[in-house]
C-alpha cells in the first residue's frame, strides 16, 4: 500500500470538496482518504510520504477527445473557417497520417502522462494508433469510428469498421477498452448509425459523435444550405442532408456511456434532447477556437454533465489538458473565476470518467487509483482560490499515478 500526503488534496467529488493537509491511501484503487492528523492516527507504523511545499494531490486528468492518428499536423493544415479546414485535412490527410508513425504517437502519449493526463478517449478513424494505444501506460477508451455517406459505399465501410472493431476488442484489458464513434450526423450514412449503435449497445460499449460543432453543420443539417452545400455537391453529388439533428439525436437511446463533441452550435430543443439521453458534452475549445467556431455557452447547458478534450493536433497545437484548461478559463469571461475554475477541473477530471464509463476521475475510497501531484510556486492562503491557482500555474506534474504505479518516475 502506498501512503502520500499534500498541503491540498482535491477530490473533484460532487461537492468539490478539497482537504487540507489531505492524505492518500492506494493500491490499484484507492483505499483511503483523509487528513494527515488522521492518518498520523489510523496507520502509525506506516510511512507517510509527503510531497513538499504547496504540494497538491489530485485526480489525473482525462483526456475526453482526441484523435492522435493526425499528431504530426504542425503547419499543415488551414485554420480560420471550418470548411476551409476541412477541405485542407482531405488535401493533405494521407500525408499528415503518414507522418504519425507509431514513435510519433508514442512521444505524445508520454508527454501527457507528463501534463497529468492518466485517461483518453482516443477516436480512431484508420486504428494506425492501435499498437500505440495498446502499449500505453495510460487507460484508453478506444473510439473505432465509422464514417462515409455514400450509399454505394455502405456496406464496404461496415465491414472495414467491424474489422476494425474485431481487432481493438481482440486487444481488450484493464486499461484498453473498446468503444464506438460515429464521425457525425452530416458525414455517416444513417444506415450505418443504426447499424454501429446496435452493435454498441449489444456490447454495453461507450459511445461519442462529434455534433454541432460549426454553422456551416447546422445550416447544412437543418436547411441543407450554407457553406457545406457545394462541399457535398462537389465531393459526394448530394444535395440534401442525410438527417435532421432530432432524428440523429433520437437514435442514441438507451446507451449508457454516451458524449457529444463540440455541440456549441446546438440549440435548446437539442440540448434538451442530449439531457434526455443522459449523455456528456465533451467540450474541445482550442479546436473550437481555431477552427473560428463558436464558444461553447456553458451557462446554456443547464444540468448537462460536461468533459474536456483537446481534439486531435490537426486542430490543436498540444495535448496538454492543463493548457486546454487554461485556455478556457481566459475564453469564458461571462463565468466567475472560482467558480469557472472548478467547474473545468471537475470537467476535466469526474466528467470525463462519466463520458467513458470509468471508475475514476474522483479521489474517493473505491475509485482506481489514478492520481498526479504538483507543487504550485507559492502559499494558496484560501481553498476557494485553489481550483484557479491550480489553472494558472501548472502544466505539468512531478507524479503521475495510474491505477497506482507512478508511470512518470518508473
Ligand atoms: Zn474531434
């Protein structure tokens, strides 16, 4: 059993409740939790680590939404506008896919097991990421997603995807779990949303589909006009939407692990729907951003459960969950900063766990043990500032637990 203490332990439970002078039990799951005064008591024979000065245990941070097949994108692809964007990841995708070989991937994984990631959701569109994802210390959901309207197409697709599947379940442990994405409502042929869903749900796997994430979607989506009407005139001779967001939405019943990306274009018959559902937003706003698509209103999302994600690189420029958080702390400027800061950071941490259906992402007796700890620069003299003190001044972590060993000092 391993024993840590801090100056400041964050459950990132429901309450947010942070202890001070706070204590660690754990093994692969996390055994105990409490004060140092209280543990000094409980296990007097034991030893107690501390982690020095200003020191702060918390949750290790989960990575909602990212796809690490296009990690080599640096300069290549276009920003400012979603489908010009687009347009330059089909233009350039094969080489942007096959400068992500597997050491590629595997720098990137380290490296947010160095910022205090401990979980992904990794959305897969070819499975080149597989052997990587595999191999990893850290615990992956792993998304094998299925994409492409064209109806002479369909039944292609859906055996490359169960291939696809066969082999990301043949690979199935503790820390990789198989999972279902749908790219989404504007670019998968609804014959094989039905079909992948029925495989999901007979399987109990997590399901995510990216949604709403740009005008040009909803325009299209609902009126089959706007910027993506010559894009799919051009490219695939269509010239009405496939579906309307309610009848997409509508189909995702009944799955018990479910997330929505971006969805910042959605509107309140939507959002209700995907409340209804029992499903996450998973909320990616450096892509948003870079992609000039919307800010996402949190305050618009009432009791929908929220995750964080940095999308892939073709639409970020790192990884790293604590730069993403922060990012969105400087973007949402209508929210309080405490309040803000702790509503991130329990996104980034419990939301996404709900998102993927895991037993983590809150440090309470029972949940696994993945844990990071990080000194900040100075005294925090109140808990309510901790959350945005935490923000501003950490993108890395000295600790990095996952299901209890250290996978940063191994
Ligand atoms: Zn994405």
């Amino acid at each position: 059993m391993k024993f840590l203490y801090a100056d400041w332990l964050l459950t990132c439970n429901n309450e947010f409740t942070i202890i001070q002078n706070g204590a660690i039990a754990f093994e692969e799951t996390i055994l105990d939790i409490g004060t140092i005064d209280d543990f000094r008591n409980k296990y007097a024979n034991e030893d107690i680590e501390y982690l020095g000065k200003n020191s702060v245990i918390m949750p290790g941070l989960i990575n909602t939404h990212v796809h690490l097949e296009f990690s080599a994108n640096k300069t290549t692809l276009q920003y400012g506008n979603f489908v010009k964007w687009l347009f330059s990841v089909i233009e350039h995708r094969e080489e942007v896919i096959e400068k992500a070989t597997k050491e590629l991937i595997d720098s990137e994984l380290k490296k947010m097991i160095a910022n205090g990631t401990t979980t992904i959701g990794a959305i897969s569109s070819y499975g080149f990421d597989l052997d990587s994802c595999v191999q990893s210390a850290l615990n992956v959901v792993y998304f094998t997603e299925i994409l492409g309207s064209k109806p002479d197409m369909i039944d292609t697709l859906f055996v490359d995807f169960q291939e696809k599947l066969k082999s990301a379940i043949s690979q199935s442990s503790k820390k990789f779990l198989p999972a279902i994405a749908i790219h989404s409502p504007y670019s998968t042929h609804p014959f094989l949303i039905r079909e992948v869903l029925k495989i999901a749900k007979e399987s109990n796997m997590p399901v995510s589909a990216h949604f709403q994430e740009s005008k040009a979607e909803n325009d299209w989506l609902n009126y089959s006009h706007g910027e993506f009407e010559s894009f799919f005139k051009n490219m695939l001779d269509q010239k009405t939407s496939l579906t309307k967001p309610n009848d997409f939405l509508d189909q995702f019943k009944n799955i018990d692990n479910l997330s929505f990306t971006h969805c910042v274009e959605a509107n309140k018959k939507e959002l209700q729907q995907i409340k209804e559902l029992g499903a996450t937003i998973t909320h990616c706003p450096n892509s948003n951003r870079l992609l000039n698509n919307t800010l996402l209103n949190i305050s618009y999302l009432n009791d929908i459960p929220l995750a964080m994600g940095t999308d892939g690189l073709s639409s970020n420029n790192t990884l790293n969950m604590f730069e993403e958080i922060k990012n969105a702390f400087f973007m949402h400027t209508n929210l309080d900063t405490n309040q803000l800061a702790t509503k991130l950071l329990t996104a980034a941490t419990q939301g996404g766990a709900k998102a993927l259906g895991l037993n983590t992402g809150i440090l309470s007796k029972g949940f696994d043990a993945d844990i990071i700890s990080f000194n900040l620069p100075d005294k925090c003299n109140n808990k309510d500032d901790l959350a945005t003190a935490i923000i501003l001044h950490t993108t890395q972590t000295k600790r990095t637990y996952i299901k209890g060993t250290d996978e940063l000092n191994k």
